[in-house]
C-alpha cells in the first residue's frame, strides 16, 4: 500500500512516486460551491497560517458558522450545497477572523470567531 502525504501547497501526494493524487486536498477555498471544496475547507483546519487566523464560513443567508459547527452539522450542509438550498445550512465561501470586524460570534452555538 502506497503511503500518502500532503504537501505545503494542500495537494495529496504519493510517496512512492511523487505523484499528485489530489490537487487542493487540504486547502481553504475562499468561495465554496460543492461538497469537495467544502471537505478540502474542513480538512485543512480551523486556523490559516501565517497568523493563525480563526477560519469561519458565511452561509448563502449571509450568516456566520465556525469551524467546529461546520463539522458537527456537515451532513446538513452537504445536503444543503447538493440541493442548492437556502435554508440557513448552504456554506457558499470561508473567511478568516483577521481584519473582519463583525464576526464575532457563531450563529449556530454563539462561540466566539476570531
């Protein structure tokens, strides 16, 4: 079985022969339009560096879920993305807390971004 790894870059890669099996495997996508994107959102963490800015996401109803809601209500959201629903679930873009003043809070459990 072939050992994988993920690069600097986000992409998923062989080890064996340095292969690119994934591009964006673990990447922050800032507009966010299919269940992949999302996935790659929520793979590559809740913080960006440099900085170790908070990542949250802005749902089509322009409101505001953390990291961990985005996890924990995941299968809500894919349904919501695959329908192209908008229901208070439909993840459409991620954005970090640095510089964004307004977003403090999660809407889903009220914890605080940023």
């Amino acid at each position: 079985m072939s050992e994988l790894m993920i690069s600097d870059i986000g992409d998923l890669i062989n080890c064996d022969n340095w292969a690119v099996v994934r591009e964006q495997y673990n990447y922050h996508y800032h507009n966010i339009t299919t269940p992949v994107e999302l996935a790659s959102n929520i793979r590559a963490g809740g913080h960006v560096w440099p900085g170790g800015y908070e990542v949250f996401f802005i749902t089509s109803d322009g409101g505001v879920i953390c990291h961990g809601c985005a996890i924990a209500e995941y299968s809500n959201v894919v349904d919501s993305i695959r329908r192209d629903i908008s229901d208070g679930w439909r993840i459409v873009g991620s954005e970090y807390s640095s510089g964004c003043e307004g977003y403090g809070h999660c809407d889903h459990c009220d914890g605080e971004i940023g």
